[in-house]
C-alpha cells in the first residue's frame, strides 16, 4: 500500500469505529471493533475488516446487517472523515483472533504430547 492508501485507510478506520459499535449495541452483538482497512489504490474501493468480542450473534450475521445499515455507514464516513470520495465498502470478518486461539490450542496440545511421552 502507498502512503496515501494507507492514510485514507486509518481516517476509514477512525471514522467507522464509532459507528459499528452503535450498530453492534443495537443488534446485540457485542463489541464490534474495526480491526482493519484495505483501500484499493484508485481509492474507490475499501474493505472493512471487523471482529466481534461476544456470543450474542455470530460474526457472520452481522455482515447482512451492515450491508441494511450501509446508508448510515456511509453517512457517518461522509461526516467523520474528510474525503473527496466515498468508498464502495465490502464487509470482512477479522478472524484473526481464532486463527490464534487455534494455534495456541495446538502448541498448548504438543507440549502437553511431549510431557506425557
């Protein structure tokens, strides 16, 4: 990424983090939290990157949920980030987190292997 993609990246990023916490309240979702921003290089086009801290709704249903609230997505962009362009946002989640959790089981597992063997 430039130096400009990744700017306008982290005025996204701070932009929306407000916005998707109302949105996970209200749907009872938990803690969503903006993890990451990828803007493409002629900055029409950004993937938001979220997780969701909390069992109340599962990852994956909240992405149709922000898609529905796509227009106040938007709108709060248009007030909190000082852009030319609005970005065409496509909603990923971040499963980060479980990637580690799961590598960690499995060292957690091997040593507990080699004590046993």
């Amino acid at each position: 990424m430039s130096i400009r993609t990744e700017k306008v990246a982290s005025v996204i990023k701070r932009a929306l983090s407000s916005v998707f916490d109302e949105i996970g309240k209200e749907y009872s979702a938990g803690l969503v939290t903006v993890t990451n921003v990828m803007v493409s290089p002629d900055l029409q086009n950004a993937k938001i990157f979220f997780s969701v801290l909390g069992n109340k709704l599962r990852p994956l249903e909240l992405i149709p949920i922000l898609e529905l609230n796509i227009h106040r997505v938007k709108g709060a962009l248009k007030r909190n980030a000082e852009l030319r362009y609005i970005p065409d946002l496509k909603f990923y989640v971040d499963d980060a987190l479980d990637q580690m959790e799961h590598i960690q089981k499995l060292i957690d597992k091997s040593k507990l292997d080699q004590t046993t063997a």
